[in-house]
C-alpha cells in the first residue's frame, strides 16, 4: 500500500539552527500538509500546499518556518532558526483532493528536538 | 468555530471485552469526522470517517463509528478488543471551510491498554 514517508525519523539539532524535514507524499497526491505535536499536546495544523504554493497556514506557520517542493516528489518543511519551543513530532500528510471527508493520508513523523 | 473533545484520556480493558472511546465534537456546520489511530513509534492510520452519509460507520480492524447529531458525539467502539488494539486513537474534525485546504482538527487523543 502507498505510503507516506519522513525523513529523518529523529533529529536533534542546537537552537538557532537550520532544520529541513523531508516528505515523499504518495505519488498521485496533489495535496500536501504538515501538522505538528508538541510533547503531551495536540496535533495541529502548520500549512498546506497545492499547486507548488500555500493554500493555507496556520497562525503557528510564520516567518521561522517555510515549505518546499524542490522536485516532483519531495515535500520539505525547513525550520530557520530553531527554537526550544520547536520541539515537537512534525507529520507530513498527503492527499489526493481537499475536499471535506477526503482521506488525508500521514507519514511516520519526525521527531524534532531542540537544544 | 469547530473543536472535539475527547473525554478520556485513558481508557484501559481487558482483551476480549467491548471499547468504548468517546468523542464530542462542536461545529457551525455538517461536519465531516474521522478517528485516526496512532501505534508506539507508527504514523497515524485512519479508522473510519464519516462525511454525512450513513450515521453508523464502520472501519477498519473492527471498529464502528456512530454519528449522532442531536448529542453531538461520534464515539468509537468495538465489540470485542485485541493486545493489538493497543494505541492512541484521535477524533477528528474537518476545520473551517468545511474541511478544505485539510485543516482538521484533533482532540488531545484516547490512550487505550488492553490488558491480557
């Protein structure tokens, strides 16, 4: 079955550095997201993308934080400077359309921490 | 705007006996709704959705969904749990727009232990 995949599973990284989480969605997907989930909180929406641009973020999504789809099957998520409160599982998701009730599709998460 | 509270945020059974895990959702329109799970070190696998056709939905690994709008609940059951059941399971609801752009939005999550 199709799945979605992260890349790396674990990283940890100084705060003030770069960070880039990489994504292969399921191949046929046209749409794509990134969620993330603090430690002991919810999951919550960061972005989506179509189209190679944003179709909508979430407060959380700012300036530190930008999305990428540098070929026609990675989907990154780069983190700029990175900050204690950055730590979280960071899941990338695919789907096919973005109607309500369509199946969003999730990878494995990549669990960030910053120190 | 749309929220789901999941009311337990443990809920622990012996194998072989029915789960229960409740969801209450809150939202200004038909919502669509889903149950996602989450196993130790896995991604999150969807259960079952529901986008305003039958009321009773069924998923995957035995698992139903009932949707019930005068109560505003979508709790997640099964009638008989397996060691395998064992996870964190998620209700969800589709966010503003009516879930475009795929802006859900999850409860704090149902950690489930079942025990031998």
């Amino acid at each position: 079955e199709p799945e979605v995949t992260q890349t790396p599973s674990h990283q940890v990284t100084q705060m003030g550095q770069e960070v880039i989480l990489r994504c292969v969605p399921i191949s046929n997907h046209l749409y794509f997201y990134w969620y993330r989930q603090i430690l002991g909180q919810k999951v919550e929406f960061l972005v989506s993308f179509y189209n190679n641009e944003i179709s909508e973020k979430s407060e959380i999504f700012d300036d530190q934080f930008s999305v990428e789809r540098p070929d026609g099957s990675n989907f990154t998520l780069k983190i700029r400077s990175t900050k204690l409160e950055d730590s979280a599982m960071y899941f990338c998701a695919s789907s096919v359309e973005r109607n309500s009730g369509n199946t969003i599709y999730f990878g494995e998460g990549s669990w960030l921490t910053v120190v | 705007a749309q929220s789901v509270t999941q009311l337990d945020s443990h809920v622990s059974v012996s194998e072989g006996t029915p789960v229960l895990l409740r969801c209450n959702y809150s939202s200004s329109y038909s919502p669509s709704l889903f149950w996602y799970v989450q196993h130790p070190n896995k991604g999150l696998q969807l259960l079952l959705k529901y986008t305003s056709a039958a009321t009773l939905v069924k998923g995957i690994n035995g698992f139903e969904a009932e949707f019930k709008k005068s109560e505003t609940s979508f709790h997640l059951t099964k009638p008989s749990a397996h060691m395998s059941d064992a996870a964190e399971y998620f209700c969800v609801v589709s966010g503003p727009g009516g879930g475009s752009q795929g802006n859900l939005i999850f409860g704090k999550g149902t950690k489930l232990s079942v025990k031998p």
